[in-house]
C-alpha cells in the first residue's frame, strides 16, 4: 500500500473496512434474521428491504472514503462479499 494512501497510520482498506464494521454487524444480524423467517414471505420480503437499506449505507460510507468511483464500487462489493458469506451469489453490484 504506498504511503500516499496511509492515513491516522491506516490503509485505505482499513479505514473502509473499519467506517463499515457496525454496518456489517447490522447486516449479518438481519441475515440471520431472514434465514428464521425462510417459511414466511412477507417477513422475509421486509427484511430483504432493510438488507438492502443497510447495503446503501455502507456503499455511501465508502464512497465518502473513496473519491475514485471504481475503487468505491470495489471495496463495497469485497465488503459486501464479506458481510454476505461465500456461499451467496452477488447480484446487481
Ligand atoms: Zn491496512
């Protein structure tokens, strides 16, 4: 990581990772949410909303964080990936 991306002594990657990481709590709760609510559509409908709500939060962090758009859109799909686990498939990002 060159210097000129260091700052308060961390990378790039590291103050993205950290401005999300309430976020990414909040994500992986309402996931494990929606996977108890699997039988019921309406709940489970709800809470892909709110999922989705939080995913928008996180991108606008990253954003502030990362004037370079294509760099944004890369460190939110890896801090997506992350917060979805290996086994979803990511669509639309
Ligand atoms: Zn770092």
């Amino acid at each position: 990581m060159p210097s000129s991306e260091a700052r308060d002594q961390l990378c790039l990657d590291c103050r993205v990772r950290r401005s999300v990481a309430d976020l990414r709590d909040e994500h992986a709760r309402l996931w494990r949410k929606r996977e108890r609510y699997r039988g019921t559509q309406a709940n489970v409908q709800q809470i892909g909303r709110q999922i989705a709500r939080v995913e928008d939060r996180m991108g606008a962090r990253i954003k502030e964080l990362v004037p370079n758009e294509r760099q944004a859109a890369d460190l939110l799909r890896r801090e997506l990936e992350a917060a979805r686990g290996q086994r979803y498939r990511i669509k639309g990002v």
